[in-house]
C-alpha cells in the first residue's frame, strides 16, 4: 500500500524577521503583534477590519440550539452595556454549551484572551503553517506531548484559535487523570476537551470538529530532560485507526519549546504511586520553590502544522490491518520527530 | 377490523406502565391492555384487565398464555429502594422479576415481542468513560452498584431470552433520568431538596428525558422498533449548576467523604434515595448518544433537557405524583 506520509519532503520556512502587523493601535503607536501568515494584519486587528465577531464564528455543535450569541456587531451598543449584557448572562446561566460541555462564550471571551500575554510576551510562539490545517470539516491533530504539565496543548489549542483564518476551535482529548481531578475537570471540558477514547473521537469528528491528540500521553509529558525532543512510543495505532474509519486527514503538529518550559529533571517515584500519579516531576524550580515552582520558565516557542495527510482512499478494511495501521503509526511519528528537529533549528536558542 | 396488539405491561402502576396503558386506551391496533402490578392503578384505565400479582410467582406463566398476550412490556423495574421496602428487596424485584417473567414468557409461543425498561445507569459512570455513551459501549469494567446493577443484570436476562427465543422482537429501552411535572424519580427527588448536595470542583453534565417524551419513546418502540438496544434521552445538557440556578435553589458543595457521609445518614433517613452511584453521578455525571432511537424508530424528544427541567420547575404538581 502506498504511504502519503513517506513521499511529503517538510518545508519549513528559512528564519526570517517576522511581518509586524501594518495597523495603528489606538494609542497612535504602530502596532507591535506579528501579522498572521499571508495577511497584512495580527490576529487583534485583522478582526476589527474585517468586523469578525470575536464569538461564535463557528456553527453551533450538534443539535443544539442557540441562545445567545454574543454578538460585537452591534456598533451602537457602548462596551459597557454589551459587558453588563454579558455578566448578566453569565450569572444566569442563560449561555448555550455542547453535549461535550464545551462553553464557546466563556472560552472565547475570557479564557483564550487570559492566555494571549502567556503565548505571545511569555514563551513568544511563533506559529507556522496554521492555515495549513482546513477551514472547516473534521480533522484530527496529532502532536508531540512534552512538558511535564500539558501546556502545549493549551498553547497549540490557543494558536489555532488566534491565528488560523476560521479560529478553530481544538478540542482536545484529555486522559483520566484529567477528568478525575476537581475544577480542572470542569474548565478541562469548559475548554472543549473531551475524553481520550475513541467513542468521543468519533463523536467530534462526525459533528465536523477539529481532534488533537499526542499518542505519546504520558510517556511523552513524563518522560526525563535527557530525552528531550525525543518522541516516545506512539500509543498503539488508535488514533490511525479512528482517522481511517472517519477518513479524516490527519494534521502532523510539532510543538518546540514545552520541553524547557518545564524540565524535568527527575522522578519522585514513590511519591508517584502515593499520590496516583503516572509520575511526580522534579524541575529545578519545583518543588524547591513550591506552588512558585509550578510557573513555567519563559523558553521560547515555535509550534509547526504540517500538510495534512489524507486518510481517505484506503480500502475500507485498511483500519484492521494491524501491520498497516503500525507501519503508518511510525511513519507519522517519523514525520513528527523530523518536524521537531527543524522546529529546534529554526527557533535557535531556546530562551533568548 | 383485524385483529390489533394485546399487551401486557408489568408495572402498569408505576410511572410509565400507568401512563402507556393510558395512552393506549384509544389506540385501535390495541386490542387488550392486561396490567399486572401489585397495587392497582391510582385512575381507571379503558380496555385494561388489572391482574394484581407479582411477576416473581410463577403464577404469571398462566396470566401469559390465558390472556393470550402477543406483547410484553416489562416496565417493572423499580430504582427506589425505600419504596419497596429496602435494597434487597428492590433487587429481588428487579432482578427475580425479570428472570420469573422471561421464564413464563419463553413457554408461552403467542409472544412475539418483548419490550423491557432498562437504565442508562448500565454504563457506570468514572474518568475513563466516553461523554457521550453509545448503546454499544463496552460496560465490562464499569463499577456498578444499585439500580445499574440489577438493570444490567436484567439486561442480562433479556439477552439470553433473545438467544433462546429468535422469534421474538426483543427491545431495552435504556432510560436517562425521567424527569417533569408528574413523575417521581431519584432525579426529581434530588432536585426538590430545599439545598442540593454538589461536589465541590466539579459540575456534571445533566441530561435528563421529559415525561411525555418517555411514554412516546414506549408507544413507538411498542409499534415499531426494530429487535435491539435503544438509549432514550431528551437533546442537549445543562451543567448541574445551571439546573440549580433555573429552580431558584442552592447548591451546597460539599467534599467527597462528607457527601458520601451525608448520603447514607439521608438513606437511612429514608427522606430521599441517595444511592453511591449518585455520588459518582455527582462526579462525572452520564450523557448518552440518541441516534440509534432516531434512525431506527424515528423518536426524537419534544423537550430538551433544559425545556424538561423548566416544566418540571412550572408545572409540578405533589399531589398527582407517580413514582416511576
């Protein structure tokens, strides 16, 4: 059978001194932001020339109805009544989520824009390749996983909506651990994410919405400073399978710069299994520092979405050929591993 | 006129046994209505034969074959220990039930469909479950307790009937949460308390099935269903906090240990069932798929889950409450 991941040579941009965005802030100043790839505009204003409603651009999950949208249309309104509209919303509860739970006001207007200082002035990610991935329709992101605490999957769900041309929302899949833990459950499904199985996986992807996964799970987000960059076992072919028997392209993803955020040093193991943990990370800061420890370091970021890889035109029992859906496993993970590389040298040092 | 159905519903007093015979009292392709329960129906019912019984006797065999019953809609099976006298008379009832009346209804030839009333409490609740639960999902490793246990179990039953019996039609309808005006479930008992129990740092998904949209999802499967499982459940979900808020309550969070403590000193109370799946419910919460009942059968609910929920809170009226 022939394999499409093999045959695709990875471009990556040659370094260049990023556009700034050609807009005036309304300080008077010109604006600081990078300009998204191929427009003349950040993210920040291209919304305004384009009067983009800054919620809800996407269609509504499923078949539930909407109630509310908050909508910025309306020039007439004054800020100050479209945020009492808001709070008042809020505090009544009067907001629509999906069956997944997924809250797309709150993400959109509150959460998201809490991480812009993080992504942008914090760890300076620089995003490439994001209009790569489709407008609209199902497709399944496959990243790596590194990082101690998985926050390069809030980093590549945040570049996503910042930057793509449609703001896609990422729905992510989050592991046990993640959906046992009190208030992070709840923001972790606020947030759109939904369980690592392959039920969920399907059910995001027949309602058309965007899937990331890092089959490296724990392995990946666990594993020691000396392996660093270094993608570990892929799972076990699920997600192949899930993205052969939806045939949905996959989106390889290559996230530099999690790997300093937090690195870990070593493996308190026994205090692992005490507290049911996969792992207990030791980083320089943490827990020498305590809760402070917890504060990522400001490396620098690039984060690489590759072509997608089409998964349809397979036979339709492709899924249960296990040797294939391996054999396709390591290709895509070999595509990955070579996008990180090109991620490392592309972005330099890692903290200046 | 040919000749139409003649049912037997077990359970025609509770809830949705006593609400189906109703809705059949002017159906024309039901010829006969034979309800068996062991008390008799709060309000006289058209074409219904009550026969006061207990599925558990072997007594039932011959209710089967003297009334010449083509269908049979086992809606007996109860979620509410108190009422019925404790846990472990709860599950003989549910589980010795089921397997007494499949027992009598494998002898019995005339039958040739069989609906059951089953729960959406089979699929266990935890960290590793689907957040939207198909009717294929694989419950092996699930924790059950209570009333998911003796449902599933029943299940069981129903399964090994189907193998033994590939004549007949056999349907499980798993049922979400009842909730509305006029049925008294775990459910509608939980939302009445004056402050509602929650965890503290977590906010389930609520989904829950309207009343009338129960007893549609039974007369159409009754006519209709092609032989398999079926989730029943009303669209979308609110968050716990957002059904509080609509019912102009307060919630009370509350630690793990102390709402597994306050849980059993309310068991034992006997003021509401709090069983420990509630607890787990409470935690992670349960959504299922309903696109099966839509192809299949064409049901598809009137109310959301959210409509269901503003009914209940409008329209609730004590007095004419029957326990499901």
């Amino acid at each position: 059978m022939r394999n499409p991941a093999n045959d695709n040579v990875i471009r990556l941009d040659a370094r260049r001194e990023p556009q700034r965005c050609g807009a005036t802030t309304t300080s008077g100043r010109p604006c600081r932001n990078h300009a998204l790839e191929g427009e003349r505009y950040c993210h920040v204003h291209r919304r305004q020339r384009h009067n983009v409603p800054a919620i809800a651009s996407g269609s509504p999950i499923g078949d539930e109805e909407q109630h509310g949208e908050l909508v910025d249309g309306d020039a007439d309104a004054s800020v100050l009544d479209r945020l009492s509209a808001f709070m008042s919303r809020r505090l009544k509860g009067d907001y629509p989520i999906d069956e997944f739970g997924y809250d797309e006001e709150l993400s959109r207007a509150i959460l998201l824009p809490l991480l812009r200082p993080l992504y942008e002035h914090y760890f300076r990610v620089r995003t490439l390749g994001v209009s790569r991935i489709p407008s609209e329709g199902p497709a399944l992101l496959v990243g790596n996983h590194s990082g101690t605490i998985p926050i390069d999957a809030v980093m590549m769900q945040y570049a996503v909506a910042a930057e793509h041309p449609a703001e896609r929302v990422v729905r992510s899949m989050g592991a046990d651990l993640v959906w046992a833990a009190p208030f992070i459950s709840h923001l972790a499904r606020k947030t759109g994410s939904a369980v690592a199985c392959d039920e969920d996986a399907y059910a995001l992807l027949e309602r058309d919405q965007l899937v990331a996964v890092f089959p490296e799970g724990f392995k990946g987000v666990g594993k020691g400073w000396s392996e660093r960059y270094r993608l570990q076992r892929f799972g076990r072919g699920g997600f192949i399978e899930v993205a052969l028997r939806a045939r949905v392209p996959i989106v390889p993803v290559a996230i530099v710069g999690a790997e300093e955020a937090f690195p870990m040093m070593g493996n308190a193991k026994a205090l692992a299994s005490l507290l049911r943990l996969p792992y207990f990370p030791i980083t320089p800061t943490f827990p020498l520092l305590g809760p402070l420890g917890l504060l990522p370091l400001p490396s620098r970021w690039v984060i690489e979405f590759g072509e997608p890889i089409p998964m349809d035109g397979y036979p339709d029992n492709a899924a249960d050929d296990k040797m294939f859906v391996l054999d396709l496993t390591d290709s895509i993970r070999d595509r990955i591993q070579q996008m990180v590389y090109k991620g490392l040298k592309y972005r330099g040092s890692a903290f200046l | 006129m040919g000749r139409g159905k003649r049912i037997l519903i077990t359970g025609v007093s509770s809830y949705l046994g006593l609400r189906l015979a109703k809705r059949f009292e002017h159906d024309d392709d039901i010829e006969a209505i034979i309800g068996v329960d062991l008390q008799e129906p709060p309000v006289p019912i058209g074409k219904l034969d009550f026969v006061p019984a207990d599925i558990r006797n072997p007594l039932i065999a011959r209710v089967l074959d003297s009334t010449e019953v083509d269908t049979v809609i086992h809606t007996n099976i109860s979620s509410h220990p108190s009422r019925l006298g404790g846990r472990s008379q709860m599950k003989e009832n549910n589980v010795m039930g089921t397997l007494q009346l499949l027992a009598a209804a494998q002898r019995v030839k005339r039958v040739t469909r069989v609906l059951m009333k089953s729960s959406t409490a089979v699929y266990g609740m935890g960290p590793k479950e689907p957040s939207i639960v198909r009717e294929d999902h694989d419950n092996r490793y699930a924790h059950l307790y209570g009333y998911g246990k003796d449902c599933s179990e029943a299940e069981t039953y129903v399964r090994d009937f189907a193998r033994r019996r590939r004549d007949v039609e056999v349907v499980i309808l798993r049922m979400q949460s009842l909730i509305g005006p006029t049925v008294r479930t775990n459910m509608s008992d939980y939302l009445s308390l004056p402050v509602i129990p929650t965890a503290v740092g977590y906010d389930p998904r609520l989904q829950l099935v309207h009343e009338e949209d129960a007893v549609e999802a039974f007369a159409l499967a009754t006519h209709g269903a092609p032989k398999g499982i079926y989730n029943i459940t009303g669209r979308g979900v609110v968050f716990l906090s957002k059904a509080i808020r609509m019912l102009g309550k307060v919630g009370l969070p509350m630690l793990y240990p102390a709402a597994t403590a306050a849980g059993s000193v309310l068991r034992r109370v006997g003021t509401v069932d709090f069983p420990p799946d509630q607890l787990q419910f409470l935690i992670y919460g349960r959504v299922v798929d309903y696109k099966r009942a839509r192809e299949e059968f064409g049901f598809v609910a009137r109310y959301t889950t959210e409509e269901a929920i503003a009914d209940f809170r409008d329209r609730r009226r004590a007095r004419d409450e029957v326990s499901a």
